[in-house]
C-alpha cells in the first residue's frame, strides 16, 4: 500500500512551532488530511489553533510502514512527530 506523506508546520501561540508528517493512504482527500491534522492538534489539547493549507503541504508518496499501518487503518492517518509536539 502506498501512503501520502504530508509535512506540517503549526506555529504554537506560547512561541515556535510544531513539526509533523501526516501519513495517510495516497488516495486520502486533502480535506480530509486537514482534519485529522486538526484532529491531532486536540488530542494534544491545542483547539484554539488549526492546520490550514498553508500549514500542510505534500511531500512525497512512499511504501507504508509497518508501524504506521495500525493507525491509518483504525483511524485513517498516523502522525510522524519531529519537532515541538511535546506538550509541556
């Protein structure tokens, strides 16, 4: 299977940003991608910000991995997270 990679940059209010991939199926709308961008935002109890389009961009498309597999079958997408996605 293959999957759609999409590199997202959301600037937190308290300063810096947050960086992560949202992995989804190649065929996933873009919409769709935005909501479970902001999906992931609330699930780390940031709802006063969004992932807008200019936030999220496609990157590439590549094999899926197994680990991410789970995830985008269960909820349809996995988050790769890189840089300030620890919430403090």
């Amino acid at each position: 299977m293959e999957v759609a990679i999409f590199d997202t940059y959301v600037k937190r209010r308290e300063g810096g940003y947050m960086h992560f991939d949202i992995i989804v199926s190649a065929d996933t709308n873009y919409e769709n991608v935005l909501t479970f961008g902001n999906a992931y935002l609330k699930s780390k109890s940031i709802e006063k910000q969004s992932v807008s389009s200019r936030d999220c961009r496609f990157c590439h498309v590549q094999e899926m991995i197994p680990m991410w597999e789970q995830n985008i079958l269960q909820q349809g997408y996995h988050i790769y997270e890189m840089e300030g996605c620890s919430i403090k």
